[in-house]
C-alpha cells in the first residue's frame, strides 16, 4: 500500500488557518462577553427613589369648540407611599383669572421608570376643581419627570375630552422634607 503524504507547506498553511479561527472564535466570543458585562443595566425606579419635592411646570390646551390654552407652576411632595401634596398656580382650564390650588393624589410606579401619576386640585374653598392622571416618565437618574395628560376631569366629573398638556418636574435640590 502506498502512503499518501501532503507537501510540508500545505500543512504548516492550513495549522496556521486553524490557528486564526481559533484565536478569530475566541477573540469574538470575549469581546461579547465584555460588551454584555459593560451594557448599561436597565434603570430601577421605586417610589421610595423618587420620593421627594419636585417643582412643576405644564402646559396644554382644551377644545370644546373654542381652543382654551393653560399653563401652571408649582410644587410637589412625593413620600416613600406614593402620596402626593403640594401647591400650584395656574391659569384655569376652563376660563377665569389664576389660581392657587391645593393639589393631593398618589403616584404608581413601575421599575422601569414609567408610572402613573393622579393628582385632584382644589380651590381655596375646598372645592374640587378637577382631577388630572398624568403618564409620567422619570429620567436623569430619577432627578426630572416627563409627563403627558392621559386624562382630565372636571369639577362636575364630566370627563374632558380634546385635553392636551405636557408635564416637566425636577426634584428640589436639596431634597427638603415632605
């Protein structure tokens, strides 16, 4: 029987083939797990992160057949429960001069950062003026809130529909007491 035999270089060729896939394989699978050990985790909201004051501002607008623009500034506190308190100035949604109002209602949140925010504004008097639910979003390292008016209701519980605002807080630096 005959042996049958490769010249000397096709086989120094193809160990250092096999050697550059090897170190290919290896340096690929590495820089994987480097990138997944190096990617930023996802963020973890909680009402306790996120408890505290924070000043407001927002702004939108109504149609009930006449285009009503609103604005407002004010101040809330947030408490590691999801309670909020707080004050706000704002012109009204439905016409009339500014006001100051009183503002109670409870935040939900989820863990990633998203969450729902409920707030009943009343006037001096008590009377409740409406009730406003916001989608909030918390960014920056849970230091400003974006939000938008899901949906607005008003003194008499008649839902308002054609309702638009924005909503932007920051939290008060330094965090001062509830």
């Amino acid at each position: 029987m005959k042996r049958i035999t490769a010249p000397r270089s096709r086989v120094i060729t193809l160990l250092v083939l096999a050697t550059l896939v090897v170190i290919g394989v290896v340096t690929v699978t590495a820089s994987a797990a480097i990138r997944r050990s190096a990617a930023p985790s996802s963020p973890t909201c909680s009402i306790a992160s996120v408890a505290g004051a924070w000043g407001q501002n927002f702004d939108g607008s109504t149609n009930q057949g006449v285009l009503v623009l609103f604005a407002g500034a004010g101040r809330i506190a947030i408490d590691s429960q999801g309670n909020v308190s707080g004050t706000e100035t704002s012109t009204p949604w439905f016409g009339g001069p500014s006001s100051v109002l009183t503002v109670t209602g409870t935040l939900s949140m989820n863990a990633d950062c998203t969450g729902t925010l409920t707030l009943h504004l009343y006037e001096q008097s008590g009377a409740l003026q409406r009730t406003e639910v916001w989608a909030v979003v918390y960014v920056a390292n849970q230091m400003a809130m974006r939000g938008t008016l899901a949906s607005l209701t008003n003194s008499g519980g008649f839902n308002v529909s054609n309702a638009t605002a924005t909503l932007n807080a920051d939290k008060v630096f330094p965090p001062t007491g509830q």
